[in-house]
C-alpha cells in the first residue's frame, strides 16, 4: 500500500479559543489603556493648573507695574481691569479716589462685584476677584483598592493551574521534536505510521493547549468581574463623620470653579515731581488687607465692619437644577464650610448668585450631587447594530445619551420638557472620560459607594409616596440630612419608613450580571423601567424588554414583555405595569431559562439574532460600564 496521502482544501476558518483570549485580552488592555489615559489626563490638568497660576502671576506682576491711574474710571476716578483667557477670569479694582458714595463695583458693564461697606470706601484698597473655571482646592478623594475577596482566593488557584498545563505543554513539544528527528531516518514505507503517530501527537497537544485557554479565559473573567463589582459596591459605613458646617463632599459636589476673593493693601502710586515720576518700591511686594481687623479696640460702632455682598456669575458651561449652595474653603481644617455666609438669592435666568460674606477667601459653588436620583424611569433602546441610546429621566431633567462602538456622546438634555444646549453635545469620548465631563456639567447620574446613605434606593419594597420631594429646603437639613425611604406593608396596607442606606447584599451580583447579558442584547432589543422592580424580592430585578430593529421611535404604546432576573434564572412574567398587584405567574407559553440571552432567544425573529451576533467586543463594553455607573435597576 501507498502512503496515506492527506486530503488538501480550504476549510472555513474558524475562531479559536486562544484567538478568542486574545481578543478578549486586547479588550482590558484597551480599558487599561483608558484608564491610563484617564490618569495622564489628570496629571496634565494638574500641569495645566500649575503654569496657568504662573501665568497669572506674571500678569499680575505686569499689572503692578502699570499706573493705575492709567485705567482710572472717568466716573468714579477708580481704575478697574479684567483679564480673561479660557480657563480664568481676573477682576481687580483698585480705590484710587476713596470716595464714600461710590460703594457699587461692577466690571465691565456686567452685574458682577461687589457692594462694599463704607469703611472700605475709603481705605486705600484693592479687591480682586480670581475665577478659576476648574476646582484645585477640594483634595481629591482616596481611590478605593480592589476587593481582595473579590480576586484573590480563586486566582492563585487557576495562576498554578496554568503554569502546570505549560509545563506539560513543554515537555510534549519536546518529545514531539526528538520524535521527529528519529523519525526522519526511517524508510519510506513507515511514512504511514510515522504520520499517523504524528496526527495522535498533535491530538494530545491540542487538548492541554485548549485546558490552557480555558484557564486564562476563567482568569481573565475573574478579573474583569472583580472589577465591575467595585463599580456595584456599597460602603457598609459613612468613612468620615461630618460635622455642621463642614461640607459633606459624598452627598454635594462642587461646581464652576473656584472664586478666590482677596482684598489687598493699595500700593503706593506714581507722584510727578518736577518733571519725574517718584514711586516707592515695597520689597514684600502686595500684600492683604485684614477685614475684619484682628483687633477692634479702637472701633466704637459695633456695626463698624458689616459683611460685604457679592455677585457672582455662574459658569455657563454648568447646569444647576437648584439653587447654588455657596461655601467658603477653611484653610486650617482644610474643608468647605457654609458659615460666614449668609442672604443668598439666586437668579437663575441671568445665572447670578448674591450673599453676603464676612470674611473673604475662596468660595465655590456646591450642589447635592444626588439631586437627580432616585431616577423616574429609564429606556434602552437601539438605533442600529452597535448602537444605542440610552435615555434617563429624573424630576428636574431627561438626559439621552448615545453609544456607538467604544464612545459615548450626550445626544440632548431637556430642562422642565424644554430642550437645553449644552456644550457637551455632539463631542464623542470614551466612556470613561464621558463620566467625569457630564459630572463636571452637573449632570451626574453616576452613584458611588457611598451614593445609598443619601438617596432612596429600589433595594426591594423601599419606593416612596408620590409625589414627595427627597430634597429639603433647610440648608442645616442639606448639610447633615435625615434620609429616610418609605416602604408599603401590604399586610398593614400602610406606608413605613426605613432609613435610607440599607440594601441587600445579593443585588450587587444580580445587577452584574443583568447589565452584562442587557449589554450583549442591546443591539436589537429594548430594555425599560417597571415599577414592579420596587416589589420584588431582594435577590430579583424586574424590567421590561421587546424586540426593536428599526430606526424609528417606538408607538406610544409599545408591546413589552416583563422579566425577572435572579442571576441565574430569568423568566417572564404574566404582569404588565398596569396591573393590580405584582406577581410571579408565569407567561403563557413560557419557561424559565438561565440567561436573558436564551429567554429572549425563545420568541426573537432571525434577524433580531443575527444583529445581536454582529455586536462588537467594544461596543457591548462600552454599554455594559454605563449601564454599571448608572446603576438603573437601583437607582430608579
């Protein structure tokens, strides 16, 4: 008999695990890479700050060397000057005639300055006004270490799998090449055995190479789980206690900048002297004026330094859905206070603040970073494969945002149903990077850790009475508020109350793994809020879901179906969200599946399957980290 002749032609290429790993390895690289950029972003910013106060100082040092008599207002006699670049403004205003009745300053033909007690009416003073549109002053909050219980009790465990499978790898490859070097020598009518052998050889290789890739793809699933679980955790405790009326920067965020309010000593002027021009040179160089002075002795009216107001112009690239909190920075606790500040009014068409201030030093804008949670309701839908928009709406505000590929872009906001520009729209960035501008905007709809100490969450049975306001109007009660969330007792038929920060510790890894299996649908179906989610059990989510494979906007009345996810068992439900009571009845013609995958598999047309095949590793990423930061099926 002749040699075995082995069969040549084409066959379809398939993917392999280890082409798979490897994808999925470039796919945390990739986040790796973001969040690297992220780093280097903040490290420029830090850059950034840094030559801008060179810069600033430089201007300052040419403005001191100027007449102020130069820029002297024809009216007041008084020399005023604003400097702007895109990241500062610079107001100065110098009382050059030190006249009592002009106790008004405003820069430029705007509403922005200050109304000035008479004492300093007529002290030889300077007031500058430094508008920094970004925040350098709030210490930055200490980033939280991975769980170790997360990752380290099964990784060690695969880790020394892995390494014994290379060894037996190695040491096969090697038996394979001595193998092939006697072989070689051997008579032609031996070919046949010799190929054969080599066929058993390459079957037996070929099954510790694919135990080798299932280890390294359960390592890497570890890994990236650990991580999306950081993203789901609650803190069991508040780490710090704040204490009236220091700022509680968990629950306020502080937005537009810094304004940093100085009033200094007026240095000596220009004098003509015969012809020349005489100036006395301050070697310490500007120095700040005291206000109120240290000692008062020699003040007779108990009124003598009364606070100074202030009006101050919000920035506009920032959305304030009530009004400003303003807070002065105390350098010695190194904290944002609320006292020394008082009647502050708030004009939001014209975007101007008003308050009075006893002392000056920075002060900055803070809002309750909560102000949009708990979320009215919540859509996913798609527009195209790869695509979707994701659109969340709170009491003061509808926020779409779309995704495409791995970038996010904010495709609209609209203010009390009125669309609002923003300078946001239209610009694609990653996902993460998306986040920290739509925070920086005020727009934050992106709980932390520690987000369910402030907020009334949907940790199962604990919703609220319509209509009641979560926000209160107290400034004491913002600063260290009693949150509470209204649970409904059937079997008393009466409203109880249950103070807000409890939550199940099953519904972490529930939510995960929803997000996860919503992500890799979210090319051809839709997913949306059901206030049946408040009702069912801890270890449950309830939402619904429905197959959408055009463009165009959903009927009014859309057909949904109703599921409910444990993690590992998803099922549809009988209900809909006008019915009475919730209930766990099964669809008709239903039966429990242990994804949503194969649920909606179950009555999904073809060519509802094939987009979702064609989704990418990107883009089903890039949903699956907004739908963790969002946090809807808690939030809402």
């Amino acid at each position: 008999m002749g040699p075995k002749v082995k069969k040549s032609g084409s066959k379809k290429k398939k993917i392999t695990k280890a082409e798979r790993l490897k994808q999925l390895q470039e796919e945390e690289e990739k986040r790796q890479k973001e969040e690297e950029e992220a780093r280097v972003k903040h490290e420029k910013e830090e850059m950034e700050r840094l030559e801008i106060q060179r810069t600033e100082k430089e201007k300052w040092r040419k403005l001191e060397a100027k007449q102020a008599s130069t820029l002297a207002d024809l009216d007041s006699g008084n020399m005023e000057k604003v400097i702007q670049d895109e990241n500062v403004t610079l107001y100065v205003w110098a009382n050059l005639k030190k006249n009592p009745r002009y106790r008004s300053v405003r820069f430029s033909e705007t509403q922005i300055g200050f109304e000035i007690p008479r004492i300093l009416a007529t002290s030889d003073i300077a007031l500058r006004l430094l508008h920094t549109h970004y925040d350098h002053v709030t210490p930055l909050r200490p980033v939280p270490a991975a769980s170790q219980e997360n990752t380290s009790t099964v990784t060690p465990v695969v880790k020394g799998e892995v390494k014994s499978v290379e060894t037996a790898i190695s040491k096969n490859l090697q038996e394979e090449r001595k193998q092939q070097e006697n072989e070689s020598h051997s008579v032609h009518e031996e070919e046949t055995e010799v190929m054969e052998e080599q066929d058993d050889t390459e079957r037996q290789t070929e099954e510790p190479e694919a135990t080798k890739c299932d280890l390294e793809m359960k390592l890497l699933s570890e890994t990236v789980s650990a991580a999306q679980m950081l993203l789901l955790e609650n803190a069991s405790e508040k780490p710090y206690s704040f204490e009236d009326p220091e700022v509680d920067l968990y629950q306020f965020t502080t937005l537009g900048g810094v304004y940093h309010l100085d009033i200094l000593e007026l240095p000596p002027q220009c004098k003509p002297v015969k012809g020349w021009m005489i100036v006395e040179i301050l070697k310490e160089g500007l120095q700040k004026y005291v206000y109120p002075p240290e000692t008062t002795e020699d003040f007779e009216m108990e009124n003598a330094f009364p606070p100074i107001e202030v009006m101050l112009k919000v920035h506009e690239n920032v959305i304030f859905f009530e009004a400003p909190m303003v807070a002065r920075w105390d350098a010695e606790g190194k904290h944002w206070k609320t006292d020394g500040i008082s009647n502050v009014s708030y004009q939001p068409e014209d975007r101007l603040i008003t308050f009075s201030l006893e002392t000056f030093g920075p002060v900055t804008l803070i809002q309750d970073a909560h102000v949009n949670m708990p979320y009215q309701s919540w859509e996913l839908r798609p527009l195209d494969v790869n695509k979707v928009l994701l659109t969340v709406t709170t009491v003061f505000t509808e926020i779409q945002i779309q995704v495409k590929e791995n970038l996010c872009m904010l495709a609209s906001i609209k203010l009390n149903n009125k669309r609002h520009s923003s300078a946001l729209e239209e610009k694609w960035m990653s996902p993460v990077s998306f986040i920290i501008a739509l925070k920086e905007a005020g727009l934050n709809i992106f709980p932390t850790g520690h987000s369910h100490f402030y907020v009334v969450t949907n940790y199962k049975k604990k919703g609220r009475k319509k209509g009641q306001e979560q926000k209160s109007g107290v400034l004491s009660n913002l600063i260290f508020p009693k949150r509470v969330s209204l649970q409904y007792d059937l079997h008393v038929n009466e409203w109880s109350t249950t103070p807000a920060g409890q939550f199940s510790a099953e519904l972490p890894l529930v939510e995960m793994k929803a997000y996860r299996q919503m992500a890799l649908l979210s090319s051809a179906f839709a997913f949306g809020w059901s206030r049946w989610n408040t009702e069912c059990d801890p270890k449950n989510v309830v939402f619904k879901v429905r197959e959408h494979l055009t463009k165009e906007e959903p009927s009014p009345n859309p057909n949904w179906n109703f599921l409910m996810f444990s993690g590992d068992r998803a099922q549809s439900l009988k209900i809909n969200e006008s019915s009475e009571a919730f209930s766990k009845a099964l669809k008709e013609d239903t039966e429990f599946h242990s994804t949503l995958y194969h649920m909606v598999k179950d009555s999904a047309s073809e060519e509802a399957m094939e987009k979702v095949g064609r989704s990418s590793c990107q883009f089903t990423d890039s949903v699956c980290h907004l739908l963790l930061s969002t946090r809807l099926l808690s939030y809402s």
